[in-house]
C-alpha cells in the first residue's frame, strides 16, 4: 500500500474518533435548568426639574421597594442618574400611630 494512503487513512481516522469523543460528550453532558428570576415590575413617570431642559424620568421597582430618577444629557448623549432612593427604608422611618 502507497505511504500516502496509509497516512491519509490514519488522519482521517484520527479526525472520526476525535469527532465521535466530542459528539459523546455533547450528548451525554447532563441538561442545566434555566435559573428563575423574581419577576420585577416597573412604573416610570415623567417629570421636570429647574435647570434640566430635558426633563427627567423617576423609575420605580415595586417589587424591591426602589426608585432612581435618570435624566438625558444632550451634550454627553448620554443618560445620567440623579439620585436613587430605597422606598422600603423610607416607610420604615415614617412613625405611626
């Protein structure tokens, strides 16, 4: 038999078994479960402030208990954070009867 058969049969044959390993191991790799997120629910409202010709826009997570107002800068194109605040621990400070 001609040396270059006997090398290009044995690469190929390497290459097959190579590629029979990494479809074994594909398809015996245990599934992953999705991670599940609390669901989060947003309410936004529009607003002005002096000095922002833009205007700004307060977000609030209901489902954690924050707000951050955000407002555009048009010189930097950019959206900028003005303030954040933690509701929960806002109505937590507020005395009752």
């Amino acid at each position: 038999m001609n040396t270059k058969t006997t090398t290009s049969r044995n690469g190929i044959l390497a290459l097959n078994i190579l590629f029979a390993g990494i479809l074994a191991a594909v398809c015996f790799a245990p599934p992953s479960d999705a991670t599940t997120l609390n669901q989060q629910r947003f309410q936004a409202l529009p607003g002005a402030l002096n000095g922002l010709p833009s205007g700004v826009v307060y977000v609030m997570d209901t489902t954690a208990q924050e707000l951050i107002a955000i407002a555009y800068d048009p010189n930097q194109k950019k959206l900028k954070t003005l303030g954040y605040r933690s509701v929960s621990s806002d109505a937590k400070t507020v005395p009752t009867n």
